[in-house]
C-alpha cells in the first residue's frame, strides 16, 4: 500500500498573541505523539497574521504562501486583527468549504447546560463572505450575499456522512421566509438531499436556533448552515457547550485542510504563560483524525485518540487547568500533564 | 392643551394560531385600562396573516390597509408563514425602522442567569430585509444587503435615546473585520455618534456577541445592531432573559408604531385555552408608553405601568401561571388574575 510510506506536509502558523506560546509548548506533544505512533509528518513553521503584516507589510506573505502552496494541511494558531485576510483568504484561495465546529463538553468546565455535543457544519466559501461590498454613494452600501446550488450540495453532503456517524439527525438553519430566493435554494437543497435518506431532518430559522441553543441544546445534533448564520451560531453553541476558548475547528476542502482554534488572539494575556492550549490542541486531534481518513492508516487514528483521551483526562481529573476555566496552572503545566497522560 | 383630547386610532390585528384567544382575551384587560385611566383609545379590529390569505388571498388585504392608513398605531398578534408578508412589509411601508426588543426577566420562570435586563435596538427596515434577491442562472443566488448611513444614524441615535435612560451603555454589534463595506459603515456612524456622547460605548462582532450573551449576559445593557443580527440576536436575548414566548417588541417610526410579541403562531396549542399572552399585553404596555411619549399625558404613563407592575405581581405571586412556564393555570386563568391586579 503506497499510502503507508505517504509524508504528510504541514505548514504550521503559530499567529498572533497567544498563538506563538501555544504552538511552541504543543510541539513537545506532538513531537511524543509521532514518536509514539510513528506518525509521518513534515511540518514547516511560517508566518503569518498581524506579526507578519508588520514584518513584511502583508498578513501572508508569498513565502508562507509558497510553503502553504506544498503543504497538504495548515494548522495554525489564533490570528490578530488580520485573521480576515489570513483565515477567510486561505478558505477561499483553497477553496475549503467544510468547517466543522464540535461544540462539545469537557469535564469540570463550569457548564449550565449538562453534556453538551453538538457539531456544526457551516459553509465556508460563499455567503456575504465573499467580499463583494460596495459603496454606491457616499450614504449607501452594499454586500451581496451569494448562495449556490454547488455549494449548498457539498455542503449538506458534508453534514450528512458526519450524521451517519452520529445520531442520525440533521437540523437545517436557514432564514427562507425572508430571504426567499438565497436561503430558499439552500433550504431546497437541504430538502432534496436529506429527504429519504437515513437520517432525519428538521429545518429551523436562525432566530429560532439562536434561542433553542439556549433553550435546550439536546435538540441538536448536527447543524447545517450557510457561512454567516455558522459563524454566529458555531460561537454561540461553543460558548453553550462550556466555553468559546475551548472550541477547536477544521477547516476541510478537497485538496487541503486547516485547523484551527475558534478563539482569538487574546492579547491582553500573552506571553503569561497563562493561555489554555486546548481548542489548538483538539485541532491536532482533528487533524490527526483527518490525516487517517485520507490515508487510512489506522495510526493516525490511534494517536488522534490518544491525544484527545490525554485531553479528557487532565480535564476529568481537575487538578491542572488554566485560570480561564477557574483553575491556576500555567499553560506549561497544563501542557506536561497532557504530555504524561499520552499513551 | 390640544394633545389632551387626542384620540388614538389603534388598528388592531389579532393574526394566526393562538393570535385570536389571546387578543379576544386581552381586550378585557385594555378595557379596565381604558375605563380607569381615562384612556382616549380608539380600537378597529382588521384582519391580516394566513387567515386573510386563504380568506382573501391577501395577507394584508386592501380593506386592512385602508384601516391601517387612517390608525396612528398598530397592534398586532402573532402571524404565520406570511408572517414576511405582513410585519416586514408594515415595517417598510411605514418606515418603522426602530426595533425595541427588551430581553427582560420575569419573577419565577425558570432561568439559568438571574436578572437579565438588556435592551436591544434592532435596525428595522434595511440590511437583506429589503428583499432584493435574484436567481442569477439555476445555480447561483444572490441578495443585497443594503446598509446606509442614514438608516445607521437614526437607528444608533434611538440607542442613545434608550441608553441614556438607563445605563449609559452601548454595544455596537456588527462583523465590520468580515464585512468591511457595510458593516464598516455602520461601525464608523457608531463611532461618530457615541464618542463624546455621555454613554460608555464598545464595538462588539456579532459572534463575539453570541457567545457573550451566553457566558455573561449582565455585561451587556443597551445592543444596537443591523437588522440581521439584531433579529438573531434578539431571539437568543429572549431566551437567555427566560423565555422567548415572553418578549414583547415595538417598531418605532416617525409617523406609525407597530407593537407585537415576539413569538409564532403556535399552531400546535392553538385554540386550547393555554396560550400566553405575557408577550401581547407586554407589547400593550409598551404601546401604552409610546403613546405617553406622543401625547406627554400621564395616564398613559400610569396604564402602561399599572399593566407591567400587574403582569409582575401575578408572576411574583407564581400561582397562576401558564403551562409554557411550568404552571397549570389556562390562559382565561391568567387574564382574570392579571385583571384584578390593575390598579
Ligand atoms: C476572524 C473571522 C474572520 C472568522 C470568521 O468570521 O469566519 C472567525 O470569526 C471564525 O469564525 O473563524
Ligand atoms: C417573522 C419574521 C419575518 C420576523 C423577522 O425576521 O423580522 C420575526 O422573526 C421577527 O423577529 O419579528
């Protein structure tokens, strides 16, 4: 099997704020987690974000882009002010139209919700995020929201292999009874693909999702969604889930990936030694687990687990977290006591 | 002072699903108002929603509008999947741009965040609301999210208005990193209004916002956002206050006010004596103030307080509350007890 001697390629970005300090300290469990597992990764540190915008006069500059460009995967930290034109750049450029969010609980995180685990699949190409924007007078603006059949098909396609392999139940959020014509084609696509399949479905307008997260987020299991609504929605459950600061993302398309924190930079807090690697950490996971489904090598499987049950544990355990969760470990500690639980 | 015998024409619209029991209900409530406080109210029921769609093929028949033109207010119950077709186009008809939305806490519904007390101040006629949507071939899709200055100004000067009645706090709420055209314009008039005004003002992005509604409601007091956000957010607000069956709103313009609940039709209750009609006689007392606000007459003041302490005291009491909220009391039960509270 060729696939067993496959190197994969990873441009790594540790970002802007808290990013550096996490990417640094992670490397140790990576680095345990390839010798342990005997995993096959090349990975090449660039930069990128508000550092790099500084140093080079663009937030991604033509050598990262250059190593980006012969990388399979991109993990990265969390970005400065420029994330839009880091992130939303490199989900376009590569045409990554697959974020997947887990909002899922993690033992003794103040919660008021009880366990938590909900995965939403937000559209990561089009909507108002295409950047279409327009002063037509010195009074008036506007944006054009684009929706597409291709993109609401892959999209709902996306979130129909993650619910097979769930629970089986799908909510559609849209917001068709008042923009008819984008929102209707995603609902009707929505419709045409779910119907009769294995799953079930339920369509939802946003308002209403916003306030059922609330309500109840048991209701859920996977959400699907255009970019706007997910991204408010995906924050929104994260926070529901135990916390924002918690929450890890991938980014998926079909010639590249990049994973990521859903948090930001957090720059009042850098450089502290205080910031809590775990939604970048869960994007290794993440990426491990992908790197397996590309390649099938049960390894990578193995270690993505391995990784995430380190994850549980320490959290289970309660006695090294980060202040951000009331605990009042430093983020080296915090690291250490994951590295120990890897088996 | 002319204003003394002015009479307000309300056009009154009891809508869909449980729309009709609460209204007939409810007018017992108004009359003990009107009889008490010497209110100058005039009252012409009209039909509108899907019942005047299958009755007329209209949803807001001709005959409604002629009654709606010669009102100064309107007030309405919930409507069902014509729900666009009569709210969003009142709105614009008459050009009710402000969105009053309390998220407020009532004594004895369940709640997981203590006193929520926020305001939210919803842009209320542009954004993708317009309803400017266009098929561009049979793949592809696209509406026009309209954002102008002059909508922002009036919208954030409402704010303000609100703000400095109560704490002196704005959050600006909008994606101006992702969209930097048009929530860009609408960041730059937040700035250029609330710098120098007395409030304490902050920019937030509206998934920021999500999840801060979630992890500390009480950081927030007055939100001001564009029609899209505001619409989501306000929902999740409600339910976040304690339940979204609770909120009542008002559509403030120059020349017509609209009040309604926020809630839907609910169909699967309707007709069974339990509705709640909290959110209608909440948007009552709302119509009530907003009439003060016009006529400067103090009994309106009064009847929209008496109404309000009224709804307070029977949930502080919690002996006779409907089945959404835990109690068993029907919704003929919760009127009678409401009314013999108006003082
Ligand atoms: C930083 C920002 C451009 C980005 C987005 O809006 O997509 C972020 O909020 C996210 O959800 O990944
Ligand atoms: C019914 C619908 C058109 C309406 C809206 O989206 O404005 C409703 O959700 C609301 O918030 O009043």
């Amino acid at each position: 099997n060729v696939s067993l001697c496959m190197e994969y390629r990873i441009a790594l970005l540790p970002g802007d704020g808290i990013g550096p300090e996490i990417v640094a300290n992670s490397k140790k469990i990576l680095s345990k987690l390839v010798e342990n597992y005997a995993l096959n990764l090349q990975i090449t540190e660039v930069e990128a974000g508000d550092s790099a915008l500084a140093k080079y006069g663009d937030p991604l500059p033509k050598q990262t882009l250059d190593i980006i460009n012969k990388s399979h995967i991109i993990l990265k930290g969390p970005v400065g002010e420029s994330a839009m034109d880091v992130v939303v750049k490199l989900r376009q450029m590569y045409d990554m139209y697959a974020n997947i969010r887990p909002a899922k609980s993690l033992p003794n995180v103040p919660n008021k919700y009880g366990n938590v685990d909900i995965l939403i699949v937000r559209e990561n190409t089009e909507d108002l995020y295409k950047g279409f924007e327009f002063m037509l007078s010195d009074d008036t603006s506007i944006g054009i929201k684009v929706i597409t059949k291709k993109a609401s098909e892959r999209i709902v396609k996306v979130a129909l292999k993650y619910a097979l392999e769930r629970n089986k139940k799908i909510t559609c959020v849209h917001k068709a009874n008042v923009m008819r014509i984008t929102d209707g084609l995603f609902s009707r696509v929505c419709k045409e693909i779910l119907k009769g399949s294995e799953v079930k479905f339920e369509e939802m307008y946003v308002d209403a999702a916003a306030a059922n997260l609330v309500r109840d987020p048991s209701r859920f299991d996977v959400i699907v969604t255009t970019n706007v609504y997910g991204d408010i929605l995906s924050d929104e459950a994260a926070q529901i889930a135990g916390s924002l600061g918690l929450a890890p993302s991938a980014n998926i398309g079909d010639s590249k990936a990049l994973f990521e924190p859903v948090h930001g930079a957090a720059f009042d807090i850098a450089g502290k030694n205080i910031a809590n690697p775990t939604a970048f950490l869960l994007s290794v996971s993440m990426m491990l687990d992908y790197i397996y489904s590309l390649s099938k090598e049960i390894k990578y499987k193995h270690a993505s687990n391995a990784l995430q049950n380190a994850i549980y544990e320490v959290y289970k355990e309660g006695k090294t977290l980060t202040p951000d969760i009331g605990g009042s470990a430093k983020l080296t500690d915090f690291i250490d006591a994951i590295y120990s639980k890897i088996a």
